[in-house]
C-alpha cells in the first residue's frame, strides 16, 4: 500500500533521497526504494534514529530485508 512520501538513507554511500513510501509485506516498515546515486537497494527511511549511524535499531531489522531482497535477485 502507497503510503506517501518518505525520506530514506542508503545505507551503502549514505545518500538522502526522496521517494514513494509503501509498506513491506503488509508491515509497518517501508519497502526499500533504490538508492537515486548509487542505485543500492539497503536503503530505509529516515527517522530520529539516523543519527545513531551503524547504532540506529531499525538497521538490524532492515538488514534481514535487505538480505531477503537480494536473495530473491539470485
């Protein structure tokens, strides 16, 4: 489901763009959108917890995602 617009950090270069929010498989966390510089796709929204860098708690679960993505690539 679209949700609106989001902010998102690519977790690769640390790029901060803007793009279509939708929610992943029906949860409350946001389908990862490429990264518009380095077209990554471990990218994910920006929140109060960005600033914590490698220590933000919604990284770990968005490296399952993550891992979940690029295994459907293969």
């Amino acid at each position: 489901m679209l949700r609106g617009k989001t902010l998102f950090i690519c977790d690769e270069c640390g790029n901060k763009f803007t793009a279509a929010d939708f929610e992943y498989n029906a949860t409350v966390f946001s389908m990862p959108m490429p990264c518009t510089k380095c077209g990554s796709n471990h990218t994910m929204p920006a929140s109060v917890f960005s600033l914590l860098g490698k220590l933000n708690p919604q990284r770990a679960m968005y490296r399952k995602i993550w891992a979940e993505m690029d295994e459907k690539k293969r």
